[in-house]
C-alpha cells in the first residue's frame, strides 16, 4: 500500500444529481481537505447526472503521475451503490489500469464520527428552535 501522499489521489465520489446546487456540499468537502492537506490530489466523481464521471476524474488524477487512488463513497447508508455499483466500477478500473492501485474505503456514513456529528447538528437545531419558540 502506498502511504506517499504526493503520488496518492482521493477521490470524492457522490451519486449525483440534476440540480447544480446538489454537489455544493460535496464540492466543500474538497475544499476543504485541500486546504488544510494541500499535498494531496482531492476530487469529486458523480455516478450520475453530474460531471465528472469516476473513469474522468481517475484519468485526471493520473496525470498528475499518481500510482494510488482512495475512493471515498460520499454516502450515509450503504444501499446497491456503494454495495454493488461502485465495487463494480473501481474492478473495471483496476483492470483497465493495472498499474494503478484503487482502494474503495468505507462509506463515509458508516464513520462513527459521522454518526455522532450528525446527532450533534440535529441535537443542536431542534434545541434552537425550541429556544426560539420560548
């Protein structure tokens, strides 16, 4: 495994949508890693109806001489994307780049720090409004 993160790549990958306003979110998330790791290569794939596509975005990470890409499923549940699509997707990659070494991490949904940060924004608003309302 490749831990150098000048030949390492992340790539965000979201399902996609056909409202422009639906990647922001994912977008800052990028953003966001590459300024505080600028070191390392950071980009979006959409599944669908959004651009780039996962082979655009690994050809994009590629030529910047990467030899490792982590692809990270932009998800809070693990439905048929992430269980079935995208596996699918990353061993059609692997096979036509070999030379090249995928990694599929989890679903960033399935991070207990997700979890917990969730429950703390949704903790957080409902104790708001009800301030609000007092």
């Amino acid at each position: 495994m490749n831990n150098n993160p000048a030949q390492t790549g992340v790539i965000l990958f979201a399902h996609g949508s056909r409202d422009p306003l639906w990647r922001l979110p994912i977008d800052a998330v990028a953003d966001n890693m590459k300024a505080r790791w600028p070191e390392l290569a950071v980009a979006c794939a959409f599944l669908e109806l959004t651009a780039p596509d996962l082979n655009t975005t690994v050809e994009q990470l590629m030529s910047q001489g990467l030899s490792h890409i982590r692809i990270v499923p932009m998800f809070l549940g693990v439905g048929r994307h992430a269980r079935e699509d995208l596996p699918a997707l990353v061993q059609d990659l692997q096979q036509a780049y070999p030379q090249m070494h995928f990694e599929l991490m989890p679903a960033i949904g399935e991070h207990p720090a997700m979890t917990a940060l969730m429950a703390d924004i949704a903790a957080g608003q409902t104790r708001n409004a009800e301030k609000k309302q007092s």
